[in-house]
C-alpha cells in the first residue's frame, strides 16, 4: 500500500509505531521523483510482507525535511521496528530496491 502522509505527525506516529514501512521524500517540481513513483508502484505490486511504501512531500513538510536533514529529494528511507534503518539520496531500480527491502 502507498499512502500519502497529511500530516508530519502521521509519519511520527509510523516511525513511533515500530511499523515497517519504506519513505518517498520528494518534491512535485523533482523529475526524478516522478520517476521514482513508477519504481515504487512496481516495488507495492510485489506484496513484500508487512511493509509499506509512505510519500512526504518536503515542500508541504518542511519540518521533516529539517528533522531528517534533507538537502536534496528524492531520499529513501526504510524505518523498521522504529528506528532508520536505510538511507539513500536518488533512487534505485524496483529490483534493487525490493532486494535493499528484503535484506533488512
């Protein structure tokens, strides 16, 4: 499921959850998060257990941007069990990305 968040404290609310799920930082103007939609949509037809895919527009919260230090989008991030446990600038093919998903 990808699901868009509202409200910053939603994500805290999954973060806080322990839940697992994998964020989309990226901006409307971003090319490359256009891009990248279409790469998580392909990872989301896979059906990989217990996660699932979370979108944050940065221009909408700035707060997350300053709190996860962006400097740039698209940022992947997975969360699991509460915690960070993956970052990365830029995106990755939905293979790569479902094998980064699977190995954590």
């Amino acid at each position: 499921m990808i699901r868009e968040i509202k409200i910053s404290d939603d994500f805290r609310e999954a973060v806080a959850s322990g839940k697992f799920f994998l964020a989309d930082f990226y901006a409307d103007w971003c090319e490359p998060c256009k891009w990248l939609d279409e790469i998580l949509k392909e990872v989301d037809s896979r059906g990989l257990t217990g996660l699932e895919i979370i979108k944050i527009n940065t221009d909408k919260h700035l707060d997350l941007s300053h709190e996860y230090n962006l400097k740039s989008v698209p940022v992947l991030m997975i969360f699991r069990k509460g915690k960070l446990s993956w970052r990365m600038n830029g995106f990755l093919t939905a293979e790569e990305l479902v094998e980064k998903v699977n190995s954590i």
